[in-house]
C-alpha cells in the first residue's frame, strides 16, 4: 500500500465535524497514559497486535499523540457526588509520530460505530494537532483507504512509495 501526504495548512474547517457527534454521546480527545490499560488490549483486539504496539508509544509520550473516541455511558444512578462521573466507552483510537516523526496512524473505529464520521473526526483531530505543533505536511503510512483520505482531507498518494518505512517482521 502507498503512502499518502497531507497539506496540513489547507485542511479542511473542522468546526462542523465534532458536534454532531458530541449531540449522539460521542466526543474526541486526548488519551490519558492512565489509561493505556484499557486502550491498548482494546487496539489489540478489535485490530493489530502491531497497532497496539504502536498506539502504546502513542499514549506514553510526552505529549500525548493519541486521540481517542469515547461514547458517554449514562450513569447508573443519580447522585450529589460530585466524583459519580459517567464512563466512557471506548470506540475509536488514532495516533501520529508512533512508527516515524511526521507520519499520521494507525487509526481504527469499531466496526459498529464505522460510518457515523468518527475516523474523520479522529483524522482531523490528528492533523490539526500536528499543524498545531508546527508541522506543515503528514504523511499516512501504508494507507487503507486511500479515497476516503483523498476526499476527507486532500491527501496525494507518493509516487514509489511502497514498502516505505515499513519492513518484514522482526522476529527473536
């Protein structure tokens, strides 16, 4: 698979993205290494041992780069403590700068949650934070999707782009 590039100062308005998902429950943010426990079995599970592996370097870094998708669960019961805070379910994971500095993944929703705007959202969220940080392009490494890259933010495939960083498995 290609690598694609991402002109991350003309990605598109991300202001429209987010609040319908936040009207169904679901909201966008930054992973806590606290949490690295429940997310990382969670990546290994619903995707690839390699993107847990991945996604962990992501969680523990300083700063964080990866953003999660969690759905607001009701609470149980109501209550005047103030610590009686709902949970969240976790749906989606995206990282950047995991494999090398500049490149955006491994991304992934659950498949029950897929085509309700949450990878973009994630994708953006990304690629805004790596702008943010002063980086002018992204690169996705070994893209999926390549047309639902192009048309969500623009991204160009690499020409001779194959294998790229990525290498034959280390074994030991």
């Amino acid at each position: 698979m290609a690598d694609l590039l991402v002109r991350l100062f003309s990605l598109p308005d991300a202001s429209s993205y987010q609040p319908n998902l936040e009207a169904e429950g679901i909201f966008i943010r930054r992973a806590h290494p606290a949490e690295l426990d429940v997310i990382i079995p969670w990546v290994r599970y619903h995707f690839k041992e390699k993107w847990a592996a991945e996604c962990k370097g992501a969680v523990i870094k300083q700063p964080v780069t990866c953003f999660i998708a969690a759905e607001i669960q009701p609470l149980p019961e109501a209550g005047n403590d103030p610590y009686n805070l709902p949970s969240e379910k976790l749906v989606g994971f995206a990282c950047y700068d995991t494999v090398a500095i500049g490149m955006f993944g491994p991304e992934g929703v659950h498949p029950d949650y897929r085509g309700r705007g949450i990878g973009k959202a994630l994708l953006l969220t990304c690629l805004y934070a790596m702008a943010d940080f002063g980086y002018a392009y992204a690169i996705i490494g070994w893209a999926g999707p390549i047309d639902f890259y192009k048309k969500s933010v623009g991204a160009t495939i690499i020409k001779d782009s194959e294998p790229g960083i990525f290498r034959g498995q280390l074994y030991g």
